[in-house]
C-alpha cells in the first residue's frame, strides 16, 4: 500500500502513463493504478529519497500488466541543501542524460546502469527498477566477498573503458568533471570538516588497545590533511586518466546472481560525483570501504589484475588503441595512501553502522560540521562505539602500516 506521504504533488496516473509507454517504445498504455514505497532504507543514501513506483497498467485494452520503477528526488533541509547546492544533482542528470548515451555507443550496449526516463519535474531522475530485473544490493555490512568484488570491478572497467573512448572524442566534456566536494572551494568554506576528522578518530582509538598505538599519528595528520588529501587527488594529463563513478561503495552497485548465488552481473548506480582523474581513485574507495579486509589481505594483486584485464579487454571493445599496465595502475594507487585512510575515517563508518545508528543528513546543519559546534567530533566519537568498525579498521590499519604512511 502505498505511504501518501511520500508521493510528490506531480505523480499522478497521466504521467506514469507516459513514462509506462516510453518503456514500451512509445507503445500505448492505459494506467489502473499505481503504488509508491520507500526503496531503501535509513542510512543507504544521504542525498535523495529512493521511491519504488510499481504501475499497474492496460496494453491495447487487452492484459494487464506491471512495470516498476525508482523515482529520486533530493531531500531538503540541514546539510542535504548544502550538498545539492554543489551541484550533485545537475552532475547527475547530466551523467545518465548525456554521458550514458555515449558510453552506450561506444560499447555497443548499456552494460552500465538502469534506462532513464525523461522526468516531469526538474532535479528528478526516473529509472527501470533493477530489482524487478533480478538485481538486488549486497549486504552493506558484510562487505563484499572476492567474487562480489571481482563483478563490481568487471562492471566499473567497462565505464572507466567507455569513458576512455568518450575522451578522445570529447575531451571537454570528460575533462568537465573536476571534483565536486575535494577541492579548494570546499575547503575554504569547511576547512575544519577534514582537519578535525583526524585528530577526533585520535581522541577514539585511545579508547580501544587495538587501534591506539596509531592515535598519535592520525593526530599528527590535523594540521596537514587538506593539503594531503588534495595533493594525493590532484589530476596529472599525463596519467591514464578516465570517468571515476566517484562513489563507489557496496550500496551503490546491484547485483544479478545465478542459481548457484554466484554473482554474475552488477549495474552501477548513484551516479552523482563522477570525476576524472586516475582509475586508482575509484579503486581506492572500494577497496578501503567495500572489500573485506581478509581479502584484501589475501588476495588484493588477483583483485588488480581481474580489474586491469577487463579494462584492457573493454578498451578493444570500444576501439581504444592504448592500455593499462598494472605496474602503472599500482603507481597510482600508492599516491592515493592518504586518501586511503580519508575513506577509512570518512565512509567505512557509515558503510558498518547499524540502521537504527545511521544519521540522516537531512537532520544535520552546515554548523555541525564547525569546529566551534563539536559536531564533527560528536560524529567520529560516535563511530568508536561501534565494534565491528573498529574492528575492521584495526585490520586494515595493521597492515597498511606494515607498507608505510604517506
């Protein structure tokens, strides 16, 4: 049944018709009724609410069938407006309106994301329901195992392989994705959002005998962590640079199994902060806040060298005369050690809190994120209550210190 609190003003019957037909080539329908849910739930995403559309509807007067779909439309209030003041939501709409299309070309198929539909209201995105289509997201706090992960990295390699080939015909345009929330800009008006994380996670590994021999170095990094951060993500022209999906963690790619619940197809979602820069980045992020520290612990080089061949592989698909070496993509991951440790502080915590602990953004203020507020350390103090966070970063602390801090 649906919850009428949360259907907009705009969803009526005539407009689902009409994004109905368009799913069938322009095919006309006749709309019975239609139903609207919540798709995810608390903690899976900060910037929209997800709605599910089920529509039940009319063929030619004949059977009636059922299509499904997701509807975003961007929270309002606190914090969700300073971040669609970035502009997340125009980047969006520009991905899957004009960059999709393109990558689609290049490969010959969408093997990407969900089909988007032209949406009556402005800043809202409409798409096929891929869970209707088989696929379903992974549990955010398992994390993902080395086969789960070697599909998410099979898919992300024929975007980055797409936006290779997109570059060398349009380079502005792939050129026109600079970072939307890592830049001098952010870091003027929020200077304490960074310099603040690390000297708080300090405060919080003196609490746990496993992390606490690392709290005088995260200390340490306060004063310095802008400038490191933005340095490790400094574009080079010279690297092998492609379209970074930006946030690639476990909530934002769906899943298709076999039988035998073997992963065998993943779409991409959540396309808000695509940049361009090193594929690395997007490596980076996933590993750090999506794998399973075991895994990476084990089996990191096959994880690199399953990426580098789907790369190289989707490369030919798309007819791009150059490749990647791994020797060279593992270049790059080592100038990205300190935007390493910002994903363990900054998005692992959130990837492994429980529901009922996530925070809505929505319900946050611009000032939570001050020094003078406390906020930020109310924050990070909050995710070392957290046992299973703590545990999981203890691992990969341990080892990334065997390798050396940036």
């Amino acid at each position: 049944m649906s919850d009428k609190a949360l259907i907009p003003s705009w969803l009526t019957k005539d407009v689902l018709q009409e994004i109905t037909s368009a799913k069938l080539n322009g095919k006309p329908v006749q709309v019975t009724n239609f139903d609207v849910t919540s798709a995810i739930p608390k903690g899976n995403n900060y910037v929209c609410d997800i709605l599910r559309v089920k529509v039940d509807y009319d063929v030619d007067g004949g059977s009636q069938e059922t299509a499904s779909f997701i509807m975003k439309i961007p929270k309002t209030g606190g914090m969700s407006d300073m971040i669609v003041r970035m502009g997340v939501i125009e980047r969006e709409e520009i991905v899957y309106n004009v960059v999709i299309p393109k990558f689609v070309s290049a490969y010959g198929e969408n093997v990407f994301t969900a089909k988007c539909y032209d949406a009556p209201a402005p800043s809202v995105l409409i798409f096929d329901d891929l869970n209707s289509l088989g696929y379903k997201m992974a549990d955010r706090k398992g994390l993902l195992s080395f086969e789960q992960s070697s599909a998410a990295l099979k898919a992300l390699a024929k975007f980055h392989a797409a936006s290779v080939k997109c570059h060398q015909e349009e380079p502005d345009l792939i050129e026109s994705f600079t970072d939307i929330i890592i830049n001098e800009k952010f870091r003027e008006s929020n200077p304490e959002w960074i310099e603040m994380f690390f000297p708080c996670a300090a405060d919080g590994f003196l609490k746990w005998p496993e992390l606490e021999r690392f709290s005088e170095k995260f200390r340490g990094y306060g004063s310095t962590a802008w400038d490191l951060l933005l340095d490790s993500l400094k574009v080079d022209d010279a690297n092998f640079n492609v379209l970074n999906h930006g946030d690639f963690w476990v909530t934002n790619m769906l899943f298709k199994y076999d039988d035998n619940n073997a992963p065998i197809d993943v779409k991409l979602i959540d396309l808000q902060i695509c940049k361009y820069n090193t594929p690395a980045v997007d490596l980076t992020y996933f590993f750090n806040g999506s794998v399973r520290p075991e895994i990476l612990l084990t089996r990191y080089e096959d994880l690199l060298k399953v990426y580098v061949e789907e790369l190289n592989k989707s490369l030919v698909k798309c007819g791009v005369d150059k490749c990647l070496h791994i020797d060279e993509l593992k270049k790059y991951m080592d100038k990205l050690r300190f935007f390493s440790l910002y994903v363990m502080l900054c998005l692992l915590p959130i990837i492994l809190c429980q529901a009922e602990a996530a925070f809505e953004i929505s319900e946050m203020k611009e000032e939570d994120f001050k020094k003078e507020s406390g906020g930020i350390a109310g924050i990070v103090g909050a995710y070392f209550q957290n046992e299973c966070y703590v545990k999981n970063l203890a691992s990969r602390l341990t080892e990334f210190d065997k390798l050396g801090w940036p």
